[in-house]
C-alpha cells in the first residue's frame, strides 16, 4: 500500500541532542499524527495535528504540520536514553478514513 | 483515556490451528477498528478496517477467508487467523477511532503469533 517517506530512515546521536525527522507525501492531507514505537510494543501516539501550520508540543517533543499540508515535522530537544525507539507519521487525507503511515525512523541514543 | 487492549499479547500455535485475537477499546467506544501486520524493522500494514455491525473491509491481497474479522461491539473486534502457517507468524497490531476520518487512532500493544 501506499507509504509517506520518512527521513531519515535511522539516526544516532548523543544524548542531549536535539533530533529532527520529517515525513513528506505527494498527496494533501487533513491530519498529521506522530507516533513512537517501542520493540515489541505497539505505536503509542505522540502528537496530533489538524491545521496546516499548526505548531504542537508534549514535553520536549514538538511537531508542525506543513504549510503545503505535504509535510510534517518531529522535533525532539535534549534527547534521552529512553527516546531510542521507531517514530512513525501517519496522514490522514481529506475523504478518507485510513491513515498512510511512513517508513519510520528509527533513533538510538548514546548515552 | 483511549486505552486499547489487545490478548493475548504473545501466542504460539501449531501449523494449521486457529488463533484469536481480541482488541478491546477500555475507555471509549469505537465504531471502527483496524487490524495491521508488522514485519521485522518494517511499518505497519493495514490488513482490514472492521465497523461495528457491519462486514469488514479488507485491503487488497489480505485473504478474508483467513483472516476473520469480527467487530461485534463498540468497543471489541476480534481477528481470527484461520488454519494457521510458519508464513502467517507475525507481529499484528490493532487501533481503535471514535470516528474514523476524523479521530486518531489508538493503538493496541500487538500480539506476536508464532507459527511452528
């Protein structure tokens, strides 16, 4: 099925540094959502967002949504051993009820 | 809130056996629920959108007759992996939506089945 890309495919960094990730898609979409994945664990939801512009934060995690509606950011400060994991975007298009998901990215952390 | 639970959370059956899954939203009714498969260092992939009440809709090249799915509440669908195979062991993941087209999706914390 169809996929959003994701980017980058896998980092690591050191601790507390800040990390950022994009997720971008050729289609429009209504709804950004961003998700971490822990192994063996499902996606547990991070932020959502639902205008084009929009600025989001949990914590030290903060995520926009694109001006174009094609794209979407994860921006992670003073990362910690705990971020390692699988972030997942997820778009919703206008219409339609089945989130696309990205490829993922996957971080690790050195401490 | 939004808490989804999946059970079990690890299976082991043998070659041609059935295997249920049951994914229960605690705290919420979901008039829709999704069931996806997850490979090895892969991203999820969308098996089948079930409504409650109503039949399931399956995504193109997931085999109905196999996997039965089985939304009989608001708040629990149930995924039956029929006659079961080595190729069918699999990390499966469900998520539940108040309102699908509208809501998030919340996610279950997945089932490992292992086929010998």
């Amino acid at each position: 099925g169809q996929q959003l890309n994701q980017s980058p495919q896998s980092m690591f960094i050191q601790e507390g540094e800040d990390v950022s990730m994009n997720c971008t898609s050729s289609s429009i979409f209504n709804t950004w959502l961003w998700y971490k994945q822990d192994p063996g664990e499902g996606p547990v939801l991070l932020i959502a967002l639902y205008k084009a512009g929009e600025l989001t934060s949990n914590g030290r995690l903060t995520a926009q949504f694109g001006i174009t509606r094609k794209d979407s950011f994860l921006n992670i400060s003073a990362s910690i051993p705990s971020d390692v994991g699988i972030y997942f975007c997820a778009g919703l298009a206008k219409g339609t009820y089945k989130y696309i998901f990205g490829t993922g990215t996957r971080l690790k952390v050195l401490a | 809130g939004a808490v989804v639970s999946q059970h079990p959370s690890r299976v082991i059956c043998k070659s041609g056996t059935s295997v249920k899954i049951e994914c229960r939203s605690l705290d919420f009714q979901a008039t829709t629920m999704f069931w996806y498969r997850q490979f090895p260092k892969q991203s999820l992939m969308l098996m089948a959108t079930s409504n409650e009440g109503s039949k399931a809709t399956y995504e193109q090249g997931v085999e109905k007759d196999k996997f039965l799915i089985n939304h009989a509440s608001l708040t629990l669908s149930t995924l039956t992996v029929t006659s079961a195979h080595p190729e069918d062991s699999s990390f499966y993941i469900c998520s539940a939506s108040r309102d699908a087209g509208t809501d998030t999706q919340y996610f279950g914390p997945g089932t490992r089945l292992t086929v010998l």
